[in-house]
C-alpha cells in the first residue's frame, strides 16, 4: 500500500482527449478527467473497451500523434506540465522518468533487432554508461525479471521467446531506468493464468524495490484487486467512481461499478449465486448524449437520469458521479 504521505508524483486536471472525425469535426473520447497518482502508489483505471482508459495512457506519454487527435488540460508530471515541454524533453522523460509497457510485447520490441541491443538502447539514450556497463546494466535488468540464461537471451531476437519472456523483457526495459511513474496497458491480458500472476508478482516487486508509482489500465478486477491501492472506473470518457481497493471492490456505489463487479467471479464467495452481465453496449463516443450516459444500461435509472449528466459527488474519499449521491458535495 502507498503511504498517504507520499508526495504527488502526477497530478491531471481537466483533461479531454479529442479526435478527429471522419465527417471533419471533433470525438470527444475522454471529458474533464482528474486524477493524481502519488509515488509508489498504484492507481487502477478500470472500465470497457472504448471507456477512454487506454487513450488516457497514451495521452500522459504525449503518444496521440498530432494528425490523429490532441489533448487539452494539465498533465502536472513532477510540477511540470507535459502539455506544454518541448518534444525534446519528453522524448527524455519517456522511457526514463516515465515509462510504459503494452499488452503486446511485439508492439513495443523490434522483431529484427537482438534483445540485448533493444534493452541497451533505452540505457544508452538515458545514461552516460559506457557500452561495458550498458550490457551488464541490460543481464542485471534481464535477471531482475526473472529471465533465466540472462546473458545468452541477450543474443536472442524476440520472436524466440514465450509471450511470457517477451513482456518480462519489456518490463525489464521500461524499467531500466527505474522510472518513477510506468504506466502498464494492459499488461497481462494476453497471457496465460499462470504466467499471469507472474508477472504481477514482479510488477509488485519492481515496485516495492524502485518505489515505482503504477498507472494500471485493465478491465480485470481480479488483476485490480491483486495490485491496485486505489482504483477508477470510466465509463463513457469520464471518471464515474473513485475510491481506495478495498471501498471499490467491497462498497460500489456508482451502478456502473455495482454490474462490472456483478459479471465476474469473486473467488471469496462460494455461493451459487449467478452472474448478472450488464446489458447492452457502451454509447458510441460520436453519437452525442444527454443525461448520463449509463441510462440505458442502468437498472436504478429515473428521470432526471436522462436529463442531466451527474456531475462527481464526493463521500469521504470515494467519488461517484450519479445522481443516486446527489446529496453529497460536488467536487468537479
Ligand atoms: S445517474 Fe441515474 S442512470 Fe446514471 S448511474 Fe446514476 S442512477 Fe443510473
């Protein structure tokens, strides 16, 4: 768990995520989003495909390219917004102070270059480390994930490894600059049970060992409840609920979060009871809407639902944006 006195280590205001349509005009695919993450905490950020948590990431790294969308608010990194540095110093932020890691191992490594010469790389750009100490920095980074025959994987080119070995290398490159935020997409979706918790294991580890702040995007509250000391749920572009874990999982209060948990297994309950799957589909982000955009789906809808977009009401620390918690504080 993260310290409550740990220092803000990233902190968004007001963000909002546009693209550009097909028709000319504008996609709004995240809207007003807030949020800070403190050092060495790990903030999960759950929700549907097509929730905008996945852009959210990009958006942090300045990895939306300028043809395709751009991003307005504060992105405080540090004390420095990232809306506003050159490309120059945040080519040098990323894959140094910051840094992240995808779902697919292949998206990120380069099928015709050796491992050890990939994992280098990111050293050498971020370093002043002679090219000795960049290869035993690289097998001292291979053997902290976990990689068995560290040195001989070194000669070896991606595509002759297990998609387990693959995301450990990619770990162990965006961690060899012992960022302080990693951002990780998704990062085990693609693998099996088993390979699964190994990898969160030594995300954990990495963690406790660099003091590593985490930014989670998944849509697993299996994986959330393994790694997360706070979470967010999105729906739709927007934050709809916030809280510690713990609150979360055991004390939903947006409708939204009361179904995602609803549809999955929980492994402590040994009960018959069924899973309900939340109907229907997440609005389409182009198609304009009014009230809040859960209406469809939601079974405690009422009128004004369809009205007005609940704004985020604050109880205690955790937020939820309905219209059910109306009579607590509005804080965004
Ligand atoms: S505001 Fe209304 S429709 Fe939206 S989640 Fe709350 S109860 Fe459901």
């Amino acid at each position: 768990m993260a310290n409550t006195e740990e220092k803000e280590l990233l902190k968004v205001e007001n963000m909002y995520i546009h693209f550009k349509a097909e028709n000319g005009g504008h996609i709004q695919a995240v809207k007003d989003l807030n949020l800070t993450i403190k050092e060495g905490e790990t903030l999960a950020v759950v929700g549907e495909s097509g929730c905008g948590k996945s852009v959210t990431s990009l958006s942090l790294m300045r990895l939306i390219p300028k043809n395709a969308g751009y991003t307005e608010g504060k992105i405080l990194f540090e004390g420095k917004d990232l809306n506003k540095v050159s490309e120059r110093e945040m080519r040098s932020i990323r894959g140094n102070t910051m840094s992240m890691i995808f779902q697919e191992p292949m998206t990120s490594l380069n099928p015709v270059h050796k491992i050890g010469k990939q994992i280098g790389e990111v050293i050498y750009l971020h370093s002043s480390l002679s090219q000795a100490e960049i290869k035993e920095k690289s097998i001292e980074m291979l053997k902290k994930v976990g990689i068995p025959r560290a040195e001989k994987i070194m000669d070896e080119y991606p595509h002759q490894l297990s998609g387990g070995m693959r995301q450990r290398v990619m770990i162990a490159m965006a961690m060899a600059c012992t960022p302080k935020l990693l951002i990780a997409d998704e990062p085990t979706t693609a693998l099996d049970v088993t390979i699964q918790a190994q990898i969160l294991e030594l995300m954990n580890e990495l963690k406790k060992d660099f003091h590593t702040a985490i930014l989670l995007i998944t849509h697993d509250l299996g994986v959330v409840a393994e790694m997360a000391d706070r979470v967010m749920v999105m729906y739709y572009g927007q934050i709809v609920e916030q809280a510690d874990v713990r609150t979360l999982l055991k004390k939903p209060k947006h409708p939204y979060t009361v179904g995602l948990l609803n549809s999955v297994p929980d492994m402590n309950d040994d009960s018959d009871k069924p899973l309900v799957p939340i109907v229907g589909n997440v609005p389409n982000l182009g198609v304009i809407q009014t009230g809040c955009p859960f209406y469809a789906r939601c079974p405690q809808a009422f009128q004004k639902c369809h009205l007005e977009n609940p704004p985020l009401f604050e109880r205690g620390e955790q937020w939820v944006r309905c219209w059910l918690y109306e009579n607590q504080e509005v804080i965004a």
